[in-house]
C-alpha cells in the first residue's frame, strides 16, 4: 500500500516556515545564494564523471554547517543523486534545541528560502502521524532549526519541484527509531525509486582539530563497513555526532539492505574556525544500490 503524490496546496494564506540562518550561514540574496550553490556543486561535478551511477545514490548524508564551513562537503554528498528523478525529499536532523523526546513533522505547509518555496508532503506527514504515538505535529523545533533548511537550499538547486517531508528527532530511542524507518518505508511503497533520504549530522566536535579528524574519520570508516552498532559508541556525547542515531537507525532499516556506503568527502571546520571556537568534522556519503 503506498499513498499518491500530494498536490501542492493552492490556499493563498499558507502557513510558511521562513528562512531562519539566512544571512548567517548562506547569502540572503537570491542570485548569490544560486551562484554560491551552483559554484560548490560544479566543484564536485568529478565524482559522478568519474562514475556515472554515483549519481544514482538512494539515499545520502550530509553535513549542516555554514555554507563557508561545510558545504564543499555538502555538495559533495548532494552531487551524488544528482542523476535521479527526485520527486519527495525526506530529510531526517537531529534537534540541537531542547525538546521533549519525540519526533517532530510541521504544521506548516511549505518551507521558504531565498531561492524558491518547498511544499510539503502533507499526505505523507498525515500518514505517518497515523503509524505512531512517537509522531508530533508541532513547528516550534522546525522554527528553531538550521539543519533541514542547509539541506533545502542544495535541493533547490537540484530538485527545485520535488515535495519535502522535513523531520526533527529530539531524543528519541532506537527503538521509536526503528519504527520510524519502519513506517518511511511502508508508507512510500511505490514512490521509493523516485524518493531521497537525507540524513543529516555533523561529526566529531572537539578543541583538537587532529582529534576531531581522527574521530570523524573512525565513524565514518564504521558507516563504510555497514557496522550500526558500532556508531552508538559515537553518539552519545553530544554535540558530537549529532544525527548518528539516524544513521545508525537507517543502516538497521529495510532502506539500507543491499546498499553499499561511498565516502565522498571528509573534513572538518579547521580552515574557518576562529581561536578558541571548537573544531567539527563533516562528511559526505552516499548509499548505492537498486532503489525498490
């Protein structure tokens, strides 16, 4: 069972999550947004060169830090689906705001930035909030959220007509986590060849820029190896690996069986990052394999 596409709605007096970094972490204006973006992306543009079914990637994850710090990376991971047919983007972020445990979709209707309006997926928000009592309809943890919308202003560029179904997860265990990727799956049925997942995190952050690498690239070397119970070893002390839950629970999950990791890029924050001001590691991987 899976539920059609939702129509864009018409209703002239949308309810609006409106750009909250812009400005901050990205230009505020369109057209230098759009060349920033399209400039990040055409530095990446080898590696579906060097691979055409790179471009192919089922799912990725992606880092969400400025775009000055993290989005050569970024762009990295987003090249890596470049070549799909993307018509929903799922994106799942941790919440680096204090919440009550759950998981979080939004009342709100479309997602604004600089660049275009995305709407949102409003049958497959209903649908899902009917799978689980874990599920909240609330836009407060979207409204003070950066993760999803340094995700949104790359699949502007990529994807500008796909729906979105934006997700927070404040605390939530493995097992409501399973359940969620439980219910993704059964609930896009035969959308999933032209859905994408985007896990979203940062790495390891730390005041050492040599132990921040070494730490990032140890969990990444687990998420190449396919090893989900290794990464809970990382996330647990937080802010380090801030979404490593999701991605531990996505590898657990139907979507990643038979789905290979490619590791894209790895790096971190030290080039930018001002004395005093803690390092981040980011990375961009991409999951190939038969999107069914």
């Amino acid at each position: 069972m899976s539920i059609s596409a939702a129509i864009a709605p018409r209703n002239e007096k949308l309810r609006v999550r409106n750009p909250v970094v812009s400005g901050i972490f990205y230009p505020s204006k369109r057209q230098d947004l759009d060349e920033k973006i399209d400039k990040l992306l055409a530095s990446a543009a080898h590696i579906v060169d060097r691979d055409p079914e790179i471009g192919a990637c089922s799912a990725i994850i992606s880092p969400h830090g400025s775009l000055d710090y993290s989005g050569a990376i970024a762009a990295k991971a987003w090249k890596a689906i470049s070549t799909r047919d993307i018509r929903t983007i799922v994106i799942l972020s941790p919440s680096h705001r204090s919440f009550e445990p759950g998981i979080f979709m939004p009342e709100s209707e479309a997602f604004s930035l600089p660049s275009t309006t995305f709407f949102i997926d409003r049958l497959a928000v209903e649908a899902l909030l009917h799978s689980s009592t874990s599920l909240n309809l609330s836009d407060i943890p979207h409204f003070e959220e950066h993760s999803i919308e340094m995700q949104l202003i790359f699949a502007a560029r990529c994807f500008p007509h796909a729906l979105i179904l934006p997700i927070i997860i404040c605390g939530a265990d493995d097992q409501i986590l399973d359940a969620l990727f439980s219910n993704l799956r059964y609930m896009l049925g035969d959308r999933l060849p032209s859905t994408l997942l985007v896990l979203t995190t940062n790495l390891a952050v730390d005041t050492d820029a040599d132990s921040c690498l070494k730490r990032s690239a140890a969990f990444v070397e687990s998420v190449e190896k396919g090893d989900a119970a290794q990464l809970s070893s990382f996330y647990g002390s937080e802010p380090s690996f801030c979404g490593g839950s999701i991605v531990a629970a996505y590898m657990r999950s139907s979507f990643f069986s038979g789905s290979a990791a490619i590791i894209y890029g790895l790096g971190s924050s030290v080039a930018f990052a001002e004395e005093g001001e803690p390092i981040v590691g980011y990375a961009a991987i991409g999951f190939q394999g038969k999107v069914v």
